[in-house]
C-alpha cells in the first residue's frame, strides 16, 4: 500500500477544475494509474485544504504517477509528489496505540422517502448527525475514541454540501471532516477499514482514514 | 449601565422637517428620554433631575447606517404626506453610562426592569434586544466604567477582529469648565411636544482599549494533520 501527498496549486485553472468538481479529481486520480492497476485494491483520495497549503492524499495498492496532475494543477518546474510505504505503519499497528487520524466521509443513513416502496439513502446534514453516524461506527473500524473531558476528543471540523454534475445526472453529497484522536482496538479491522475505505462515495473523495502522530495538535 | 441594540436605532439629535437623521453613537436625551419612560413620566413631566447624570457611550458595534425613504397618506388615503428620509443605524451595539446618586441609580436601574412606558431605541420603531439594563456598579465614575466593562458587541462581530484587544470610541460629558470638546444640541429641556426644548452639551470624544473575549492565539499555519510523517521509506 501506498499514500501519496500531491500539493495542488489553487492558482491554477486546471486546479480549480479539479476543486470543483469530486468527479473531474476522480478522473484525475485514476489517470495516475494504469489501466490494469485501476482494478487492483481500493484506490481512496482525499483533499485537505488549509490556510497555506492544499494537499492531495491518495492511497493504493500501486504507486502512482501523477505528472499529468503536476502539469495542470502543480508547479511543473519545481514541485512533484511524494509517495510513501504505508504497508509499515499498516504493519506496525498495535492495540492500545493512539493515532491522531482524519476522515472526510459522507454520512449517510436510509430512511423511506415518500410512499416508496423501498428505502433511500440520504446525507446526514447537521453536525450532530455527522458525529452521531461515526461515533455509532467507529467499533466496526477496530478503533476508540477516548474521552477528554467528558466528550469524544473528535470533532467535525468542516462540513460540505458539494454537488457537481455525473453525465446527466447530478450527484449531492453532504461531506463531513473528522478531526482527532484514536486508539486501536482491534489492528485487522483498522488495517481493512484503511485499506479498504470508510462509508459511501469513495470515488469522490470520501473515505480514507489517515494517521498522524500525536504531539503536534 | 446599560446596553442599547436591537436591529434598529434612531438617535437624532439636529434633525428638522423631513430629514430625520441619527448620530452615530446615542444621544443623552436620547436616553434621558427612555429613562423617563421607565420611570413613567410624561412629556411634560420635569426631568430636572435626570439632567444631573453624568452620561457617555461607548461606541462597542457602530453598525451601519440605513436610509428609510418613507412616503405616507393620511387616513383616507386622499392626500399625500410630505415624503421623508429617515436615518438608522443597523444592527449597532452600545455601552451607556449614567453616573448619579447611589439612590437615584438604583431607582433608575429598577424602572428599567419595570417600565412604565414602552422603552425604544431613540425612535418607537426601534426596539431593544435584550434587556437594556447591564445593574449599577458602585463608585465608578462613566470613564471607569468605558474602559472596564467587557466588550458587549455581538460575537459574530468581535470575531472579525482578529486582535486581542480593541479601541473602541467613547463620547462622555465634558467636565465643567473643560477647554476643548464638541458642542451639541442634546441637552434636553423639556420633552414637551408644545415646546421641546434642548439646551446645548459638551462631549469629549475619546478612545478606550478592552479586550476581545472572541480572540485565541493564531493557529498554527501549517495543518497539524500530517499523514506522511507516519510512514517509513517516502
């Protein structure tokens, strides 16, 4: 397994097409690859923008090659990506560590819309609901939240509605980021839930669980 | 103390015919007027003793001003009344201070709990927001209490300072034989509406620094989330 960070340059109109729209970055990703690879393992993205710097994660089973994303979205003459091993920290994770980690999911639950006869799923759009949805499934993931004072040390820390257009349809998704501290309880379920990613549209940026040390937040 | 905001307020001070404006900070009779309206006195009552306070502002949110281009008809809708513009400002937040006698600030300070009259921001149509009352504090003189309260504008606003103190602007009373100061019309005489009456007032205009409760040491630039620096071999 692979993680890769790739800055994007927000200056640029290749950027902001990519920004806009989760189904253009899919594309964009998945062009890091090649063909046969695409249908090897989960290949999970994200994107974290900050104050300063606005960072593509993407996780796979492949290493990827993202020259095409360096030349409309980067700094061609300066900058590239980097891409680590994550098979050693998957590898090294051991009960009762702690992680600081960050999730940009989509929550969703079912519920029957109208007279249908079937039940629909549909984005949880408060905060409270958000935390709800993870806080019910963090067992399934092999982690715990400990408490700080009273109250689950995670947090929503930016909550979206991102909708953009999919052929002639458009696609809604409610996006919710997680912030925080876990502890692992159970290493193989955590392994499979990064690999494999966390909760509905993970081809739009949705769903992969990323670690960091502790100490810094 | 008291703390005036509400989505409109009204304070006009020079106004004429049919350009009615408002100062950007309350006027004192302004507030002398809604003091007596809370110890229920009349339009021809004496206010005599409201005008031994002491009085300044502190200017915690200015708001904006709003121009309301009114037209109106008389009752059978036969004739049209003179058009007007009447100025607000919206959605401002201030500290006024009256400075007196122990008893009479109490007393004061409870007919705003319990008014007599309907109590409005300089204008009928401008209602407070919240209690207007903030209680009394003992042995403060007006210039003790600016620059000490807390900063009592609204949260929304003192976020967009990023700093973790403000100026905030004050108009208080001048001292009696004061050498400079502005003078205004707003000493009021008599709110009898046969014959208002203002006499004239000097302020000192002026600036106090307080904290700002919304202020947290700056983030760290750089996300603390760091995913990389978790794997080996990049």
């Amino acid at each position: 397994m692979h993680l890769t960070q790739f800055e994007i340059n927000p200056a640029r109109r290749g950027a902001q097409k990519l920004l806009g729209s989760p189904q253009a970055m899919h594309a964009a990703v998945l062009a890091g690859f090649p063909g046969d690879d695409v249908g090897r393992g989960r290949i999970l993205w994200r994107v974290d923008s900050g104050p300063r710097h606005t960072y593509l994660y993407v996780s796979s089973v492949r290493r990827p090659d993202l020259t095409h994303l360096v030349e409309q979205a980067g700094w061609p003459t300066t900058a590239t990506w980097s891409t680590g091993d994550l098979s050693g920290l998957l590898d090294s994770l051991a009960v009762g560590q702690e992680w600081g980690f960050r999730l940009t999911a989509n929550p969703t639950r079912s519920t029957r819309v109208g007279d249908r006869e079937r039940s629909q799923r549909v984005g949880c759009v408060t905060a409270e609901h958000q935390l709800d949805w993870f806080l019910t499934r963090v067992a399934r993931w092999g982690i715990r939240i400990p408490t700080s004072g009273g109250s689950p040390s995670v947090m929503v820390n930016r909550r979206d509605v991102r909708s953009f257009r999919r052929q002639d349809d458009r696609v809604t998704l409610a996006m919710a980021t997680f912030d925080g501290r876990l502890e692992v309880v159970d290493p193989d379920l955590l392994r499979a839930a990064m690999v494999d990613g966390i909760g509905p549209a993970k081809a739009y940026g949705c769903g992969l669980l990323t670690l960091a040390p502790l100490g810094r937040a | 103390m008291l703390r005036l905001s509400g989505p409109l307020q009204s304070w006009g001070v020079s106004s004429r015919f049919v350009r009615r404006t408002t100062e950007s900070q309350p006027s004192k009779s302004g507030v002398v007027g809604l003091l007596a309206a809370a110890t229920g006195r009349r339009r021809t009552d004496p206010i005599e003793d409201l005008l031994t306070l002491r009085f300044g502002v502190r200017v915690d949110q200015p708001g904006r001003l709003v121009r309301d281009f009114q037209t109106a008809r008389t009752v059978d809708g036969a004739r049209s009344m003179p058009l007007s513009y009447r100025f607000y400002l919206a959605d401002a937040a201030f500290l006024a201070v009256v400075e007196g006698e122990n008893d009479f600030i109490d007393q004061l300070d409870d007919a705003l709990r319990h008014p007599v009259f309907p109590l409005y921001l300089g204008r009928r149509s401008c209602p407070p927001a919240g209690p207007l009352t903030l209680g009394t504090r003992r042995g403060a003189s007006v210039a003790d209490v600016l620059g000490t309260e807390p900063w009592r504008a609204a949260p929304w606003w003192q976020r967009t300072f990023r700093s973790p103190t403000v100026t905030l602007e004050t108009v208080v009373d001048a001292e009696p034989g004061a050498a400079d100061g502005a003078t205004v019309a707003d000493l009021p005489i008599s709110f009898d509406p046969e014959r208002r009456l203002y006499g004239l007032r000097t302020v000192e205009r002026g600036t106090v620094t307080v904290a700002n409760p919304t202020f947290v040491e700056h983030a760290p630039d750089d996300d603390p989330h760091q995913p990389m620096a978790a794997l080996g071999g990049i």
